[in-house]
C-alpha cells in the first residue's frame, strides 16, 4: 500500500508527462472518458446504488441523498459536460506575450499547465468527472479526495476515467484518489508536492483547508454579499433586482445577505423591496433606521452583517450615501460578488471602483457572478482570493506561465560592457 | 505607540482609497518623491552617514557596508529610477477581456491594485526608494521592513516618501515602515490584512518568510540554474554560454551551479568547456563519467547537484540524453531558469518544453532572466512560485483583477426559465 506522498509524487511524475501532451492527445483522452462512462454505465449505477442504500440504511439527509444520486440521466449530463471541455479552447501553450530582445534573441511567455492540483469535493460524484475533464484539457495532474458517503461512485469513475485516459495516451498515475480525512490531513501537508488546491463544500470545510496548508487555496469559505439601492434608483428595478438576488436559488454564494438602503431614497425604496422580498418568504432584520420605515422588520444586531445566511433571511441597513455603503461592503462583505441599483452613472462608476470585490455589479443581480454567465466555460470554483484567480474561474485558472528564450549564443557580458543594446519590440 | 496591527489595518484603509487615485496622480506623487529626494538630499546623507558610522564602529562586512551606501551618486540613480516608473505604463485599470452577456448587459475584466503588499529587504536603502515606487504606481498600499543595520536611512527615506506623496494628494498612512524582527514576525501573521508578501535577501531568510506565514509570498528561495550542453552544440558557444552563465556576474541567483553534458559529446565539449571556466578561476566538481574525461576535476557528491554555489565553484553531470538532462533538472532544478545549447531545434523544443522552470532557453546565458533584461521595466523580484507570477516580475505582478458587470436591470430568473439568452460575445 503506498503513502499519500507516494501517491502524489507518482502524480507528479506523470503531471510532468501530461503538461507535454498535445492538446489533440488531450481531447482524445477526454472523449474516451465519454465513451467510457457510456460504455460502462452498468458497473457504474450498481456502484452508485451501494452507496445510495449504505446513506439510506444510515439515514443520510434527503438533499445530501440526493446530491449522491448519479443515475443514467446524470451520467449522460457529465458525458455532455466532458465533451463540452474538449470543445473549450486550448488553454496550455498560449501565448501572452512575444518580444524581440535583440537581433536572433525572442523572448515568448507562454502558459503551460500548474502541474499537481488538489481537489476536495463533498458528496456529488458528477463533481469528480467534471474536475477530472478540467485538470487533463488543462494538463495537470489531479489528486481527488471525494464524499465518503460517494466512496463505492467515486473509485469506479476513478478507475473509469484513469482506464480510458491511458488507454488514449495519458501516463499512468496522472489521477489519484484518496479516500479519508487522514489522507486529507496528509494532503495539506504536501507543499513541496502539490500546487494548487481547491476544495469544495461548507464554508466551516473551505475554512478548515485555507486555515491548514500553506499550498495555494482557489475557493471561497464566505459569500457575503451586498445590494445598495441609490437615491437614483428606480423602483421597479430595485424590486426585481433585489428579488432575484435573494430568491432566485437562495442557498448559494452569490445571493445577497444584506441590503445597504440610500438613507435619502429609502422612504421610497424601503416599503416596496421590503413587501416584495416578504412576499417570497424573506425574513428581513433591519438597522434602527429600516425599522422605522418598515417596523415589521426584526432588528438587526451587528452579528447579521458578518453572516451568510444561505436562507430566505435578509439584513437591511440604511446608509448616508454611496461612501458610506461602499465602506459598510469594505468592511463587511467577503469580497465576493456586491451590487449597486441606479440610474445614475456617475454613482455607478464610484461604486464600482470603491467595492474592493472580486466581482463588482450595476443594475445586474448578484446570481450573474458565475463562470457559466460570464461565458468563461466549465467553472472550476469562485475565488475570493487576492491573487492568480479571482471570483469566477475557468480553465484559465488551472494554467500558469512560464517563460522561453531563444537565442543565438547571446551572452550578457555583451549587454553589460555596451557592446550590444537590447531592442525591447514587442512581436505581434 | 500603535501595534503593528494597528499599523497594518491603517495601511489598509489608506489602500481602498490609494486604489482609487487615478493614474495621473500616482505619477505626479511619484515626481514629488523625486523632487524630495533632491531637496532634502543633506538630511538624507546625514542619517546614511549615521547608519554607516555605526556599522563601521560594530564591524560590519565590507559588501555589505558597502551596500549601506546611500550617496548623492545613488540618490540620483535612485530619482532616475523613480521617474522611470513614473514613465511605466499605468498597470492599473487595463482592461483584459470585454464580453456583452447579452443586450445591455457587459462584463468586463480589469487590473486592479492588489492591496496591501509587505516588503522586507536586506540593507540597501536604495531598495526602498525602488519598491514605494513600485507599490505606488500599482495603487498598493506598503510595508516595509528594511536591514536593521540601515536604520536611520530607512527611517528618513520613509518619512521624505511618506510626506512627499502625500502632500501630492496619496492618502496618510499608504506606507509604513516596521523596523524589529518581532515586527515581521507580527506581520507573517496578519494574512487578513496583507495581501502579498515580498522577501528579498538570503535563501535562509526568504526561506524563514516562505516557512512561516500563509501569505502568498513573491520572491525565490534558491537560484540552482542548469545549463545543458547537447550533442548537436556548437564547442566555441558552449564556452562563451557556460563562462557567461557561470562567471558573467557570480553571486546572483540565475548564475548556473550544475553543468550537465550529453555524454555522446562529452569528448568533444567538455574539456575546452572545462578549461575556459578553470581559467575564469571557477573549480570544477564532476560526477565519475566527467571526471573520466577532465580528471582534473574534484569529484562531485549528490549533494552538490541540490547546491546553490553563490560562487565560483560549477557541479559538471555527464547524462545520456536530452531526456536524461530534463530529468536532471525536473529532480534537482529550483525552477528558475535552466538553459539548453544545441544547434538541434528538435531537441531544443523537447528540452523547453519538458524542463518545468520558470524561465527555459535555448543557446543563451541564464543570465538573461532578468526583469530589466526581458524589457518588463523595474523589477519586483524574481518567482519561483507557480501561480500568479512566475520568473521575473515587473510592476505587473503587483496588480490582480476584478469583474465588472455593467447592466440594465437583468435579473437571473429570466435566463433560467429560458425567456433569454446568452451572446456571450467578445468586444475588442
């Protein structure tokens, strides 16, 4: 039985493989993997059905039993999604910038794949053959540490795509999957192996993995985000606006927690937002100063700008101005999506600047911060960190860059003693 | 007296509005450090000559006493340097992709400051005038902590920077500057309010940083470079490439410490190779294949392959192939800059694509790998980390970015129940 850094140096060993393989090598691996779960759907349900019946027998939560469910109509959604990925345009050996340095010296940067990603995902096995298709279009090696709940689904999509993917080409090794909380306690330790993690699930879990490992987190433990209504707001569209925000699919990252209200507009915007919002089953806590225009409202204590509710629970501020609502977003949002409702621009663009989040929006819902709507393919995961990537990622976010020089026996000493001087152009 | 995390959390603040300043103002406060640093030249000099004095009396080494020179000669370079930054294109605001989601609804993706950057350096003031540049004209609020042995050049140099810029309208606060080694231990722990982390000094000490904080840290360790010389390499350019690479400049990080030689023309290269890089005053450390050939060599262990010399002492492998010296530098390299000669374009492609370093080139000095060098303005440092910057730096590596959506009322709901529709089209 090997260790967990066996495992992931013999991932490593293979990434280094994997980042040479044509993008052409690459997508046909990706289409045996469709064919694959085509191919073996039997073997795979039956898997499936032992774990469904182990969570039933263990009387696992309705909607974790069902995020656990990967039956042919799953199957045939994550056949599409991995053909969808082979589709994506190459996102290994662009080039970013090309420079002529001097005469028969070219310097290109180039991206190329990260080399060893680490995935933590909670229950959905749908999940493993969507991050297994993201790591090989973008050439990296993948460590995968699923639900245990998905134990049975998850090593027969394992060993599914790991069979048909060296069987197209790809080295041997390049997937692993790890099966406890100790291996995962192992992972985090494995910083000289593995160079980017990404784990998926409750904020208490992404938390627990940045708090833990000094390798690069991409992810996000909070969403809280803001919706401010402007003095210059239209009604109509504040009411639409923060509706869908907050209820159009409530238990996710990009819903609003908090709605900040023009202190000079509220008597206007207040009651309107407030019914609509009260229609769909919002509860809504405000500031002593929402309160006295809607005094329906619960109130609010300092402790509701700090939580993500991820339910049909508002909290409702009202604020001097746009300063101050940029301020109380400075201070309190997670620095994932916040929006501003407006008709004037000039306001608009102060936001926009001053919200120091990853996503900044006017007059659009939050919900829109999302790779799929921003077009960008296949999400790896929404990022709230600072650097690399931030808030929604694509395949992009599984490359990075390295840098190639090709020259013609130039030396330094050259440069340095002025006998040549370098030429800086840059090359279409 | 503030706590350091006082002093940070003010930073901070002082950031989101530093962020903000448009691109034109970044540049006049960055000509008023000029003009300070000018006027106030007499205090300048007096407190370096107080910082030297000391250190003459302790018995300080002559490089580094050396280093702790800040005279009217470096002010100067020092005044040219910053106007040069001034001169930089604005890294902030660039618009990277711009994409219509639908009808009146855009996204765009921008640069912005990262924030709050955290800058500890060894003794040369002249740094510090460099990186506040740097973290001015990318709109990032500073920390700085300098050599203790510099003291009193730092402490005016902060203060002439801090009172220049923001006489010309950067807000209070934007640099700080921490002077103990209990203050940077404090700072390693404020991963809430420091965005990124920059080391320069000793491998040890950028080690140490690396070691002991959860702040993405920009910089390198260790500079152990390879050049591999193939049996396709013309003799008279293995010399000039391996003396340049070796001898050019010696205690420098893209220095090469490990030569490696196709052992198919080990007899043709090695031993003028060898012989040029004795005569440069360099002792040669081979493995048995090598020492077979040029037995004047001392014999080399493997631990010499994981040493960064700083010095004139080169590790000389005999390996069987192209692929052998890919292995070579895969196992051993510290992914900044490794280098291939040959006249073989086929083997020069498979050696810079499978060497997995930060910069790879093809019949030129390691040397090269260099901000300035690759026309990328001043430099920031040198990354051997795999995300966000990679090899050298220029002040680009100090912006990340954002997401700005742009709409006209568009809520979610409408795109799920299918009533619209994505274009997700590319504007120029």
């Amino acid at each position: 039985m090997s260790t967990i850094r066996e495992r992931v140096a013999e991932a490593r060993r293979a990434g280094l493989i994997l980042r040479n393989l044509d993008g052409e090598t690459r997508n046909r691996a990706l289409e045996a993997i469709a064919v694959a779960l085509n191919e073996r759907g039997e073997e795979i349900e039956a898997a499936n059905k032992r774990d469904r019946e182990r969570a039933e027998s263990s009387g696992l939560a309705a909607p974790l039993a069902k995020r656990l469910k990967f039956d042919a109509g799953k199957r045939e959604q994550s056949i599409v999604g991995v053909r969808a990925i082979a589709a994506l345009t190459d996102p290994v050996g662009r080039v970013l910038k090309r420079r002529e340095l001097d005469e028969g010296l070219e310097l290109t940067q180039q991206t190329t794949p990260i080399g060893v990603i680490a995935m933590i995902f909670e229950s959905r096995p749908d999940a493993l053959v969507q991050i297994a298709g993201l790591a090989l279009k973008s050439g990296n090696a993948l460590v995968l540490k699923g639900g245990s709940e998905a134990v049975d689904s998850n090593r027969i999509l394992a060993e599914v795509i790991a069979e048909a993917t060296v069987a197209a080409g790809a080295p041997t090794g390049w997937i692993q999957l790890v099966e406890t909380r100790e291996d995962v306690r192992a992972l985090l330790e494995l910083d000289d192996l593995i160079d980017l993690m990404i784990p998926r699930g409750s904020n208490e879990f992404v938390r627990y993995i940045m708090d833990h490992t000094r390798i690069p987190v991409l992810g996000h433990a909070d969403g809280i985000c803001h919706m401010y209504l402007d003095r210059a707001a239209d009604v109509a569209r504040c009411v639409n606006l923060a509706v869908d925000a907050k209820t159009q699919y409530v238990a996710v990252c990009n819903t609003i927690e908090t709605l900040l209200v023009d202190a000079a507009a509220a008597e206007r915007l207040l009651p309107p937002v407030a019914a609509a919002l009260v229609e769909q089953g919002v509860e809504l806590r405000g500031c002593e100063r929402s309160r006295a225009i809607v005094p329906e409202m619960k109130p609010a204590t300092e402790e509701d700008w700090a939580t993500e509710y991820l339910d049909l629970i508002l909290s409702v501020k009202v604020v001097d101005d746009v300063a101050a609502a940029v301020d109380h977003i400075n201070r309190w949002s997670s620095g994932h999506t916040d929006a501003i409702v407006t008709e004037d621009a000039a306001t608009a663009e102060a936001f926009l600047n001053g919200v120091d989040s990853a996503s900044v929006m006017w007059n659009a819902s939050t919900r829109f911060a999302d790779g799929y709507r921003y077009g960008l393919g296949a999400e790896v995961g929404i990022s709230t960190a600072r650097i690399h990537a931030r808030g929604p990622v694509g395949v992009e976010g599984l490359v990075t860059y390295k840098w190639v020089v090709r020259g013609t026996g130039q030396v330094v000493a050259d440069y340095s003693s002025g006998t040549r001087h370098f030429t800086h152009r840059d090359l279409s």
